[in-house]
C-alpha cells in the first residue's frame, strides 16, 4: 500500500554515547519496511565529537567519522547527508543517542543556545518547506526544536530538556513509553523512547507508531 512511499532516516554514528542508538535506529528500519515503505540512509560526513568506551563510559583517544560509523547500522549501504534531496523523500526521520546532540548538533554542550549541523539544518528545513513529515526520536526533538522553533513536541518527561525546548520556541508535551506527540500543522511526530526507561519492545512499538503517524501525512 505504501511501496511508493519512500522516508530518509538520518544518522549520527553508532552508539548511544557517542552516536545513533542502536535500538532506535535500527527498530525506525524495521517498522518503515513493516508498514510498506521504503528507506534511504543517510549521515553527514563530519568528525565525531569524541569517542566513547561504551564498557566504560570513559572517552577514548581516538577519532572516528560520523558517516562511517553510521555506515556499521546501514550495512554499507548510505549516503552522505548533503546529497539528500527534500524532493526525492516523502518524510524524513532521526533516530535518537547522543549522536544527535554531539554530533548532529551540539545540544549536549550548549543547551538551548546550541547550533545544528548545516546539513541537517538544511534537510529539516527543506522538509518542512515542502510540507513534509518529519520524525524524531528520544533526545532526536531537540534538533527540530532548534530548527523550526515554533512545534509541538515530546522528549518524555525531563524538565531540564523542556526548559531548553521552550527556550527555543517549542511546545513540550509529556508523555510516557511508546506515546507520541503529533503536530499535524507543522507535519511533526516525536517520541520519548530512551528518554524515557523502555524495553526494547517499547522502542519498537514507539517507532511503528512514529512511521504510521508520518505515513498518514503523506
């Protein structure tokens, strides 16, 4: 039914600590292909901002490239995120993990004063420009918040994220395990995920219902 319904998900590395998490990621794959679409990957080709022993949680002396590293969940088969076309897709999708506010963004340092990758400033805002759907999961919503400033969306329940999110013009609802928030003016569907304690289970269940949310605005 939705074969020709076609949604890029983007990454930002591999690992909740330091990139995509894993789950997330590979679960918002699982349930586009489960509802009858299609994917493309996607990753900006950009330094990690660091490196982290996910055994530890101690940061490493070594380097790694977003792109690459986001390349391990996509078997190979991405792109670099600035051959991403808003005219090509019919949503877009960001899984969460730290990656999003390292690396795709620098929210993990800077708060509500935080700056987005360009790339992935330019793909939200194409999207939003041609009234597309836009997806974010757990921390994820932090990039849309301080993209598109003025939508409704969720991280969970965590009152210091909300408080930045306010700050950047959102509106933040609470929610619990596999809820989500949609914003139908603005064509936006959130989730808490991780944000939130979740199984596994949870987390699929919260990234079908993002894709079926962002499928009905199609």
């Amino acid at each position: 039914m939705n074969s020709s319904k076609k949604i890029a998900v983007v990454l930002s590395g591999c690992g909740v600590y330091d990139g995509s998490e894993i789950h997330e990621a590979t679960l918002t794959l699982l349930a586009i292909k489960k509802l009858g679409a299609d994917y493309e990957i996607f990753a900006p080709d950009i330094d990690q901002h660091h490196v982290i022993n996910h055994v530890t949680g101690k940061e490493m002396n070594e380097k790694r490239n977003v792109l690459v590293e986001s390349a391990r969940i996509a078997r190979g088969k991405i792109k670099d995120l600035s051959d991403f076309k808003a005219s090509a897709f019919d949503g877009i999708i960001f899984p969460g993990g730290f990656g999003a506010a390292k690396n795709l963004s620098n929210y993990a340092f800077k708060g509500s004063h935080s700056i987005v990758n360009t790339e992935v400033k330019k793909a939200i805002t194409n999207m939003a420009s041609a009234h597309k759907p836009i997806g974010a999961l757990c921390i994820a919503p932090v990039l849309l918040a301080n993209v598109l400033g003025n939508v409704t969306l969720t991280i969970g329940q965590d009152n210091n994220t909300e408080k930045d999110l306010t700050k950047m013009g959102a509106t933040h609802i609470n929610t619990q395990p596999c809820e989500v928030v949609v914003d139908n003016k603005n064509k936006i569907v959130t989730t808490p995920c991780y944000m939130l304690e979740s199984s596994i289970v949870q987390i699929a269940e919260s990234a079908e219902n993002v894709v079926k949310e962002m499928i009905k605005m199609m």
